[in-house]
C-alpha cells in the first residue's frame, strides 16, 4: 500500500517532529482500530495510518544514513531475520523488536588476518632461500625458503584480530511495524542501527514472516478459517447461546438442533480483501455424557412425559397418527 502524502493521511503539516509523527498516529489508532470502530472503513483505515507512519520513519532513517556516513558508498549487505506472528497480530498488526550481531571486517588488516606490512623472514634472514646441507659439511645446495616462499619476506598475523580477519560482532536492534493482513512468506523491508560499530552506520534489514500454528483456528488460503469447537450436548437441543473464540475475541453465537456447521461473517483474516475480512466456519461436537445421571434421567422422562401434552402441534400430531398407526397394525395380527 502506498500513499501519495504520508503525513496528509496522519493530519500533519510536512517536517513535523517524531513526537507529533508519534502522538498523530496513537490518536489515530485508537479512533480506527477495528476492535473499537464498527466502521466497515476502519481496517482499511488503520492499515493507510501504519503505512504512513512507515513511510516517514523510512524516510528518516534514510535521511539520518546520509548524514552520518555521507562518504561510505559500499553497498551494505542486507541481513535476513524471521518473525513469527501469531494469527491475532496478522488481525490487528502489531510492533516487533528484532536483533542480532553483525561481524565486519578488521580495520588494520582488511579482513585478511594478516599485517598489512611485510616483514624480513626470520627463517632465511630476508635472503628468499637457505642452504641446504648434505653429508658432507663442505657440499651444499640452496633451496627457496618454505616460510616464505623465496620472497624473504611475509606478513604476520594481524594482532588486533589475532589472525581472524574479523573485528568484535556488534549488536543492531529495530523495530518492525507489520501491518495488518500479514501472509507467510511476506518480506518486510527495515533498518537497523548498529551499536559499538567501527563507524556509524545503518544496516539493512530483510524480515521475512511466518505464522504460528494455533491451538483453534486453521487458516485457508483465502483468509477463511476453521474451527472444530466441543459444545455442551444439552445446549445444542435447545438452540442456547454460546460464546466462540475468534481472533478479535469472544463472539456470541446461537446454537440451532441438527446444524453442526456455522459461518461467522468477517472472522477470518483480511487476505482476499483489504476492506474487510474472510469468515470463520465452526463445526461443533455435541458431547453428552456417555451415562445419565440419576438426576438427569429424571429430567428426560419429565420430558418424555412432558411429549405427552404436545397435541395440537405438528411434531404433537405426528405422534399420535403414529400411535393411531401402530395400534391398528397390532389389531389386524391378532
């Protein structure tokens, strides 16, 4: 999503300081959020305000880079980390804090684990070879020096790294705003600022993202999803009230006798259609208990008995014509 002006869409003037970026945006979340407002607009709403506020701290940040390290031109490499969102934060968005270490190269050896400035080989005395004795004190051959390989000179092993060509890691942190409607496999652009570096500096940052598995829901390819929910068998005949998790929170729902399968509207995630949200199916269990109770059986011939007074009504009238059927089949075997 983009915008054409970042701080027209937080109801800023352009230059504005990051406490009035800040304090816009807060305002403007809590009045848009979709857990707060009705409004069909309100997702739509709340993405475009988290997009601005990307938008400007993007734009800083890269303003900011300029400033402190105007000269360094080498392209940085960018680092790649993995977030984990839990469906409730693909529903709302959500703010995470990611960090890591970075090894750079050692500045007195470039990164070659050896001194820049050769030194006379101590093995041939600078000479590049040595000789070579045999039996006989008074023959001999030279041959190159294996120490340096005939050049009299090499270079020592860097002091500052110890040979490693790498420099202390240094630590970078940000923070990563995720908007609302997130998908596995989604890459997120940031940048980090790296603490303790040789220079001051900024690092690019790749966030790729993935999704938790949870403990209700399984989410289909279009944002739809499922959820299999036990329900009190009791219940269920008597079409009551239930409350049915969803990624926004609890939702009522009525039960109906012989329907097992129910489709709550915009409980789903935002995947097909920014402006609002795909559906959750819930299929229920009805669970009875796998023997009455004393009490319970009670109950149920009250209502066995209670059947008896149902004249009058279709399900009454059905009954007694099968009772009136049963009866003259038992006549005609006699």
């Amino acid at each position: 999503m983009e915008l054409d002006d970042p701080y027209h869409e937080l109801g800023l003037a352009p230059g504005s300081s990051d406490a009035e970026v800040k304090a816009a945006w807060r305002r403007l979340s809590a009045r848009w959020h979709p857990d707060r407002n009705d409004s069909p607009h309100a997702l739509r709403k709340i993405q475009s305000i988290n997009r601005a506020l990307e938008m400007i701290r993007s734009a800083r940040d890269e303003q900011e880079a300029e400033v402190e390290d105007p000269a360094h031109g080498a392209q940085e490499p960018t680092i790649e980390h993995t977030i984990s969102l839990t469906l409730e934060e693909v529903v709302t968005g959500c703010v995470r804090e990611v960090r890591g270490e970075v090894v750079e190269d050692c500045a007195e050896c470039k990164g070659s684990g050896l001194q820049l400035q050769a030194t006379e080989c101590s093995e041939c005395s600078g000479a590049g070879h040595i000789r070579q004795h045999l039996w006989f004190a008074w023959v001999a051959s030279t041959v190159e020096c294996a120490a340096c390989h005939g050049q009299g000179k090499k270079h020592q092993s860097c002091t500052a790294c110890a040979g490693s060509g790498k420099a202390p890691a240094n630590k970078y942190r940000c923070r990563v705003q995720v908007a609302p409607g997130a998908r596995a496999g989604d890459l997120l652009d940031a940048t980090a600022r790296v603490q303790g570096s040789q220079r001051r500096r900024k690092l690019a940052l790749r966030v790729r993202v993935e999704l938790q598995s949870h403990e209700f829901f399984m989410a289909e390819a279009d944002g739809i999803l499922k959820c299999e929910l036990p329900v009190d068998g009791f219940a269920w005949m008597a079409n009551r009230w239930i409350e049915v998790p969803t990624p926004r929170g609890l939702q009522q729902m009525k039960l109906q006798r012989g329907h097992l399968n129910y489709r709550i509207k915009n409980a789903g995630l935002p995947w097909t259609n920014e402006a609002e949200a795909a559906d959750c199916i819930v299929t229920v269990v009805p669970m009875f208990p796998d023997e009455f109770s004393q009490e319970q059986e009670a109950a149920i011939d009250r209502l066995v008995t209670s059947n008896s007074g149902m004249a009058g009504t279709s399900a009454g009238d059905r009954m007694v014509a099968w009772n009136r059927m049963v009866s003259s089949w038992q006549d005609r075997c006699r």
